[in-house]
C-alpha cells in the first residue's frame, strides 16, 4: 500500500534528519583527534551515512525505479545539508578579509552538492532492489530520532562534566564574544571543545523539537500528543536555558568573571531536566506510533497493579538521578590533587541505588510475567532488566575510578565509566516511562477485559 505524499515528505524528513544526527555523531569522535589516518576515516564515514540515508529513502520509495529513488534521495541530501549549516559558520574566523562570501559560497556550495550527489547515488541504488515498508508514521520515526538526538546530547553532557569542562568556555550564549555558530573551528580543542560541541548539540536539539512540534501540529490529532510536543519544546527551551545560566549565572554577554556566578544548583537540575527530557519525547514517539493508536489487548485486575509499581519506579529513578547529579556537581577541587566528593551525596546515592535496583526488578519481573501477546509490556520488562544490571556494573566502575584516583589528571578510564553510567541512567529513566505508559494504556478492570478477551485469555493476562 503506498504512503500519503505528506506521510512520504514527512518520511524524508526524519531520514534527513537522522542522517546528519549520525554524521554529527562520526564527527564529534573525528574532532576529538583521533590521528591522521583514523579522522581520514571518520571523514569518509560521513560521506557513507549519506549513501546509506538515500538507500533507505530509495528503499521505501512506493515502486521500485531508480530515479524514483534518486529523487528520494535527493530530499535525504537536501535536508541533511540545510541542518548542516548550524556547522557551516564554524568554519570561518574572524579574519578572513575579503575573501569571507568566496569561501562562504565554495563551502555552502560543496556541502551541498556533496551531500545531494552521495544521497542521490544511495537512492537509486536503494530504488534498484527490493522494497521496503515504513512501519512508522512519521511523526513516529521523527518523534524517535529526536530523542535519539537527546541522548547524544546527555552523552556529550556526560564527557563535558566528566571531563570537569563544564565552565571551559566562560560566556553564554555567546563563545568567547563569538555568535555560537560562528565560533572557530580552529579554536575548538581541549575542554574548549566538548563544552563548545555541545552547545552546538544543544541547537541542533532545539531544531529538531521545533520541527517534531510542527509535524505533530500538521498529522496528529490527538490532544495528549499534541499537548506533549508543545511541553517537550518548552522543556527544551528551559533546558537551554538552565545550561546557560549555570555558566553565568544571569543573563549577561560579559566574560568577566567579576561579572559571572556559575551556579552548581543550576548544574544539577540541568543534568537532571535532561534526562526528564529525553523520556519526555521517547513518550511522544510511542503516542506516535500505530501500536498506541490502535485496538489493544487490556491487562485484568490483577496484571493492572503493576501500573502504580511502574509509576513509583519513575519517581525512584528520578531520586536517584537527582543524588547521582548532586554527587558529581558537588565536588570541591583540591590543587594538585583529585576533587573531594561530598560524603553525604555518596552514601545517599548508593543507598538509594538499593532501593531503585530492587524497585526496578520488582517492576521488570512483573511486566515479563505478562503474557507475549500483551506487547510491547514484557519487551521492555526484559530490556529494563538487561539496563539496571549493565547500570550496577558501570556504577561499580565508576565509583571505583573515582574514588582511586590520586592525580588531578583525569583518566580516562575513568570518564569513560562515569559517562557510560550516566547515559545508562537516562535511557533506565525513559524506559520506566514508558513502561509505565503502557501500563496505563493497557490497564482496565477484569469486567471490561472480560468482554474484550475470551475467559482463558484473561485468565492468562
């Protein structure tokens, strides 16, 4: 059956958009120096994400034609090019004389032709072979990318803070008296760098949740949805908002620091909201999705008692992030020596670690005991499960490293286990959210279960 021409435009976007998502994900690592020969790899890398955008554009085109799927492809390009330009100004100093619009036209002009060439080859080779089916709506699959995007953005907020580079570039929002976007890439290195990219993450959020709130507005009826997507973008704009003033405290374009407060309050809660965030838009991407919209299996009385266990779970998880967030903010530097970490923020979040380790069990346990047919409760039962145990490993780790460490150098060990933990955190967060979505969603009393199932069907549930 062949998509609407607005759900395939809608489908363009999202895979436009996801696929610059990955090449800003390939060339975060190459910007982090990687060497000659493995950034000469990376940079290829990106040229691939754009093959592989128009293949599967190519792919999902209605009938099988190349130039259908050339065409296709172009749109993945054309997208993935104008998203693109958050970057293009990055590129150019201050002192570039008259020469600044020749080399602004020679690097707009190559990205997009490079990016229209490399996706429309990857459509026609994707329109030349088998079909595909979209089993996403497109507000669906964007709702999902802009998540994704999210969590790259908590990933790049994880090495900023673990790498103790969270007031590397005084200023906000502006970059050392530079419009962010315009900052140079010449000048990007050291903590400079994770704390500049990731502002830059942070735009490319910002437009990502602009463009899903329109998209919900133009192909979702649903009140609850579209309430959501408004929220989601106003929690973006707060989020934003709260990292910047943790660096300066108020709103000020000065880079004195007479003139600046970073706030360590504000650094906690804009960790925090972060993670708050992300589960928000993975919720309006499953209220996307057809699975959500249509006839479900209800859960009976007995099965329905797991939705307030999965709703305290959130609350819990939330606490615990909070004390993780109030343990790594809350360090006091030592000259020439590792930070000391608060005490109390230690023995509070290990304790109620306990408590969410066994919250989460009892929560994932009970959601796999529910029959396979009452999907997708059970998967992510089991997915929840496999989180909190790769969660406790990362958190040993981490709190291991920390604690050893007896030089004011930074090992990398170390941020990379206190990362990993930290992103573990915020995907167990969004993932009891949506547990306990859908636990409401399939929640009704045995009466109405009853008229809905045959009696060895409810029995089971």
């Amino acid at each position: 059956m062949n998509q609407p021409s607005s759900d395939r435009r809608g489908l363009h976007l999202a895979l436009g958009f996801a696929t610059t998502v990955v090449m800003w994900a390939i060339g975060y690592v190459a910007m982090m120096r990687p060497g000659v020969v493995a950034g000469e790899i990376l940079f290829g890398a990106m040229f691939v994400a754009l093959f592989l955008g128009g293949l599967i554009a190519g792919r999902l085109t209605p009938i099988s034609s190349r130039a259908d799927g050339a065409r296709a492809g172009i749109k993945i390009g054309l997208v993935s090019a104008t998203v693109n330009l958050l970057v293009v100004g990055s590129l150019f100093g201050r002192d570039t004389g008259s020469d600044l619009w020749v080399q602004l036209a020679i690097w707009v002009g190559g990205l997009y032709a490079a990016s229209l060439i490399c996706a429309a080859i990857g459509g026609a080779v994707g329109g030349g072979v088998s079909r595909w089916q979209s089993k996403f709506p497109a507000t669906a699959l964007f709702g999902a990318i802009t998540a994704s995007t999210i969590f790259l953005l908590l990933v790049t907020g994880g090495l900023v803070t673990g790498l103790e580079a969270g007031l590397a570039v005084p200023d906000w929002p502006n970059s050392f008296g530079h419009n962010m976007l315009l900052y140079p890439i010449s000048q990007m290195k050291g903590g400079v760098y994770y704390e500049h990219a990731h502002r830059l993450y942070g735009m490319l959020v910002g437009l990502s949740a602009i463009t899903l709130l329109t998209l919900v507005a133009r192909f979702e009826s649903g009140r609850l949805v579209r309430t959501l997507a408004v929220i989601g973008f106003l929690m973006v704009c707060v989020q934003g908002l709260m990292g910047g003033l943790r660096v300066t405290g108020h709103i000020t374009l000065s880079q004195d620091a007479v003139n600046l407060a970073p706030s360590v309050p504000l650094a906690v809660a804009h960790g925090v909201f972060g993670q708050m965030v992300f589960a928000t838009f993975c919720l309006i991407a499953i209220l996307c999705g057809r699975r959500w919209k249509g006839d479900f299996v209800p859960l009976d009385g007995a099965a329905s008692k797991g939705r307030v266990l999965s709703a305290a779970l959130v609350v819990i998880l939330l606490m615990q992030l909070i004390s993780g967030a109030m343990y790594r903010h809350y360090q006091i530097p030592v000259l020439d020596g590792p930070p000391t970490y608060p005490k109390w923020a230690m023995h509070l979040h290990l304790t109620w670690a306990a408590v969410a380790l066994i919250s989460t069990l009892m929560v994932g346990m009970r959601a796999m005991s529910i029959p396979k047919f009452l999907r997708p409760i059970p998967q992510l039962g089991h997915g929840i499960l496999m989180l909190v145990g790769i969660q406790v490993a990362f958190g040993i780790g981490a709190l291991v490293l920390v604690i050893t460490r007896k030089t004011a150098e930074i090992p990398i060990s170390e941020v990379v286990f206190t990362s990993l933990h930290q992103s573990t955190g915020a995907l167990l967060l969004a993932t009891s959210v949506m547990i306990a979505a859908w636990w409401r969603r399939l929640t009704v009393s045995a009466l109405s279960a009853s008229s809905v199932l045959p009696a060895s069907k409810v029995a089971q549930a």
